[in-house]
C-alpha cells in the first residue's frame, strides 16, 4: 500500500521547484480560491500515477502548486468522493501524497445539509469536530507504519489554534460564522427527513459527504486540520426542500468570496 503513495509522490517530486506547505482541498465553496494562487505547476489527476478521477460535475480535476499568501501550497482542484465508487484508501491517496510532499497543515471545504435549527442557508460554519458515519475507514486494513501509529488519537480532530485564527479573521472582516460538528455519510442519496432528525439527535450540525476521511487520514500522520462548511439547504423540520445538485452549487457560489477569504488570510498567519 506504501508503494501506491510512493509512485505518484515521486512523480510530483521530480517536477516541482519547491515543497508545499500548506495542503488545500478545494471543495465546495472554494473553487474561485485558484484565482489567488500563484501557480507555479498544474497536473491533471490523469497525469499521475496511480491518483483516481473526480467525477463529480464543478470539480475540475486538478492538482496545483504555487503560492498563495507568500506560503508554497498544493490545492486539490477537485476531491475524491467514496460514493463514486473509490476505496477510502484511493480517496485519501492525495492526502498521504501531500504529507510525503511535506505539508504541515491542511485546509479544506465542503457543502453541507445544515441540521441544526439556527443555521440558515448560506452560512459559513467552522468544523470544531465530526462524526464518521461511513460504512468504512481509511485506517483499515494493515497500518502504514511509516505514515502513523495503528490507534491514532482523535481528541482534536480540527486544530483549536486554526479555528481561533479564523474567527478573528472572520470578525477582522464581518463575516459571520457558525461554528459545529459535521456528520460524515457515504451519499450520494441526500438525506431523508428521517435520517436529517436521526443525524441532529446524534449531536451533528451539518451532514455531508467528504471531509471526515481526509482528516482521519491528515490526523493519523500528525497533520493539523482546518475546515469550512457552506450550508447549502437545510434539514430541519418544516425547512426541508427539494434539492439537485445545481442548487448546491449556486449557494456555494455565492458564498464562495467569503470563504476564500477566510482561507487566504488564514493561510498568511500559519
């Protein structure tokens, strides 16, 4: 398995003039973020061994490297979904291959089904903790040892110094923030009313389909982690509408510039 992460680690090594730092996911809500990157190199996931496709319509397929806050940073222009099909270990793959580039920090995003009664649609919420819904585990199977111990903790699964930041930043600038857990579900079905009131008595805030492998995988090799929601429907009792894929899309474009922010400035001060 360590030699899947190798080739395309490899790869990369041999064609990038600096090592990242800082590793981004550009998920949901942060898509115009490659506008404020320098990019020094651009790799179609095509192009390196072993890195799966992103299938998912908005998410380009990219791996870029450049500058963005006068850091060295790689963004996944497009992530890896488990309900397209791949393993956990194929979705986590570009995070274990950025830990081997030397990032010390990883940042991403996602859209979001907001359960909790005071958020609205639009909303920008900070993780502070999640809940792995997902049939699987990415640390299943034999330990990387090389990579991370076998029983990894997880009392700290978002870095509290990162989130802090990012809530001065966040009144720095008027943007108004929620702060919650996020539920990790396989997808791609949305919820049902059922399942939105079962994920909200569990303790969520917001019900998603990416994120919590990334970080399960980040937080095995020691990486802090860092990551922003937009609440682009809402499942809460007499709030629940019909939702397609394209209107997750529009909210999350409109939420986008706010969000690129708070990465941006973020990205300056680690």
């Amino acid at each position: 398995m360590l030699k899947d992460i190798l080739k395309p680690t490899e790869f990369l090594k041999d064609r990038i003039s600096a090592r990242p730092e800082i590793g981004i996911i550009l998920g949901s809500g942060l898509g115009g973020l490659v506008k404020k990157i320098e990019i020094t190199h651009s790799f179609d996931y095509s192009e390196i061994p072993n890195f799966p496709l992103s299938t998912v319509e908005g998410h380009a397929g990219k791996l870029l490297f450049g500058k963005l806050g006068r850091k060295n940073v790689v963004a996944m222009q497009g992530r890896f979904h488990f309900y397209e099909g791949y393993t956990m270990h194929q979705v986590v793959l570009p995070v274990r291959v950025m830990k081997l580039l030397g990032i010390k920090s990883l940042l991403l995003s996602n859209a979001s089904g907001g359960v909790n009664p005071s958020f609205e649609i639009g909303d920008i919420m900070i993780q502070d903790d999640h809940i792995n819904l997902f049939p699987s585990n990415p640390l299943m199977g034999p330990n990387i040892d090389e990579l991370g111990p076998r029983f990894p903790d997880m009392s700290e699964p978002y870095s509290r110094k990162m989130i802090a930041l990012a809530e001065k930043i966040a009144s720095k600038h008027a943007i108004k923030v929620q702060k919650g857990v996020y539920a990790g579900v396989s997808g791609p079905a949305l919820e049902t009313p059922a399942e939105y009131k079962y994920v909200r008595a569990i303790g969520a805030d917001a019900v998603g389909m990416s994120t919590v492998p990334e970080v399960i995988a980040a937080r095995h090799m020691g990486i802090p982690c860092f990551a922003l929601s937009v609440i682009t429907d809402l499942g809460v009792p007499g709030k629940i509408i019909e939702i397609t894929h394209e209107l997750v899309q529009e909210v999350a474009g409109k939420t986008e510039p706010k969000m690129s922010l708070l990465i941006e400035e973020l990205v300056k001060v680690l």
